[in-house]
C-alpha cells in the first residue's frame, strides 16, 4: 500500500520499526475544503512510489562508497504538501537545499540533505570517523559545498535511470542554498511531491534524505504516474527488427591466428644478423582469436590453393571452456 506503513525495507533488506520516522505524515488523497485548491490531482500515485522503490537500491551503491561501509537504504510512503508546510516541519538546523532543473519538463525538484549528516560525510572524506560538531555552523563551507555537489551529480545520474521506465527527465543540479527562501523558482504555496529515502548505518539510527518534486513538472505524466502496473512494452515494428538484424550480421570482426611464438635469449637477439634463421614449432592446434579474444582452436592446412586453418575445436565464451 502506497499510505501504509512498511515493515520491510523497498530494497528487500529487514529493518527495525524504529528506522522508520517518528512521526506520522498526510496521506496522499487530501480533502479539498472549500475555497482551497487541492494539492493533489493524481490520487494514489503507485508507480512514483515504485519508482521510489527502485531509487533506494542504487541510492545504497552511491553512499556506501562516501561512508566506507555497508550502509542499508529505503523508501517511505509519499506524502504531497505545500512547500511551505514542508519546509516548516523540518528541523530548525542546518540543511542543503539542491535545486534540481528537470529538462524538459521546465520544473525544478530538490534534494534535501540534513547538514549534520552532510559534515558527518565530510569528515569521513577527509579520513575521519564521521564526527560533526555538536553546534552546527549557519553554512557550509567550500568543501561541504563540492562534496553535497559530488553526491549529488550521483543521485541525480541515478534519478535519471530510475525514470527512465516512466518518462525521459534530465536532472541538473544547482548552486547548493543552506536558506530555503533563497531558492528560486519555488514558491511557499507550490505542491510538492515529497519522496523521503531513510539511510542506516550498522546498528544507527537511520537519517532521512528527500527528494521533492513539483506536482505540476509531473502532471504531464500523471497517467502513468498513478498506474498500478506498468504495462509492457509495444513490440519492436518488424521490419525495423529485420534491418537491425542485417546490420548486426554485417559488422566485421578481425580473425587471426598465431601459428608460433618462438622465445629466444635476449644474447642472440643481439647478435642477429641478415640470414640467420630461428627455428619455430607449429603445435597441432593452433588458436583463433577473434577481435581481442579466443574464439577456438585448429589445425593447418590449405584450401584452393590458400594457406588455411581448419576449426577443430570452439570456446565456449560464457564460461571460458572449449565445446
């Protein structure tokens, strides 16, 4: 259920109740009070919370390299609220707030990281533990700056393959703003679409990482957004197919053969001279490489008059073993 609370992570990883957030949060179908204008128009947005799902896990690959260990990341269910409200139910702390252009759609999301967790990454960067300080600066500094720009430019590469299935949005991101009411192109009443990621270190409480869409830089996808399946793909038009298959079958690979590789001391290479003659064994079988690997083996021979190599024996190239 998109509005239920899980009791499993969405990478398929166990988790304890408490890595979930404290506190409960709107379900997606408003209500819409008279006079006021409804902050959702999809409904149940089922395939955004799957895209969600399949965010988490190559959002774990992009952090577990940063915190130099095995880290365990899930989706929360989605919430949907004005911008104004989100921003005042976040901690009155320290925050990075990425704006993100989404092309072509003409929006702007964001990415929202706690600043804690922020100079926690940057210590361990620097080869610390992931000590931060207990007071927190009012803003980050120029190496916080580049390492929530490093982060991000990953997250957004792997935003981008996690859409792909749904839509074709390119995600670039901004100048970080440790102030929300610095972010431009975001206006307090704008609905937002709010998809929060929880990270977990070892036994640690999990901290939370969101990321923000605009409902109306998703409304042209809205159809698709709120599907309960994603539906398969139209078959590939056949004579495409054809063409592509004659394509692939006229591409040209070098074949080659090594007949002999003689070794010889490095004295009598010195002493080489026009006429000498070094002697080689041809083995039976010799190899047949195509392009840069072993395609099988063979023995040589003529054909029409021609020096050839007859195949006597092909390498299995899935696991390396002749057939």
């Amino acid at each position: 259920m998109v509005n239920a609370p899980a009791t499993e992570t969405l990478t398929g990883d166990t988790t304890l109740a408490n890595d979930r957030r404290g506190r409960g949060r709107a379900p997606l179908i408003q209500s819409n009070p008279l006079g006021q204008a409804k902050l959702n128009p999809f409904g149940d947005l089922h395939t955004l919370q799957h895209l969600s799902a399949r965010l988490a896990r190559p959002l774990r690959g992009v952090l577990e390299p940063m915190l130099r260990e095995e880290v365990r990341t899930f989706a929360e269910p989605l919430v949907v609220q004005r911008f104004a409200d989100y921003r005042a139910e976040r901690p009155d702390r320290l925050t990075a707030w990425v704006p993100l252009q989404m092309a072509p759609n003409d929006g702007i999301a964001l990415i929202v990281m706690d600043g804690r967790f922020v100079l926690e990454l940057l210590d361990i960067f620097f080869g610390g533990t992931g000590a931060a300080p207990d007071e927190l600066p009012g803003e980050f500094s120029p190496a916080a700056d580049a390492l929530i720009a490093r982060l991000t430019d990953s997250i957004t590469t792997v935003m981008k393959s996690s859409w792909e299935p749904v839509a074709r949005i390119a995600f670039t991101a901004g100048r970080v703003e440790a102030n929300p009411s610095m972010l431009g192109g975001v206006d307090a009443e704008d609905a937002m679409i709010v998809t929060r990621f929880g990270i977990g270190r070892g036994t640690r409480k999990p901290v939370f990482l969101d990321i923000v869409y605009p409902v109306t830089a998703l409304k042209p996808h809205g159809t698709a957004l709120t599907g309960k399946v994603v539906g398969k793909g139209a078959e590939p038009d056949a004579g495409w197919r054809n063409a592509l298959t004659r394509s692939t079958m006229a591409v040209k690979f070098p074949v080659r053969s090594v007949l002999a590789e003689p070794v010889v001391p490095l004295s009598m290479l010195m002493t080489l001279k026009e006429g000498d003659v070094i002697p080689i064994i041809v083995s039976h079988d010799v190899p047949v490489m195509v392009g840069g690997d072993r395609f099988g083996a063979g023995t040589v021979g003529t054909s029409n008059g021609r020096a050839a190599i007859r195949i006597t024996q092909l390498t299995r190239t899935d696991e390396g073993l002749p057939q």
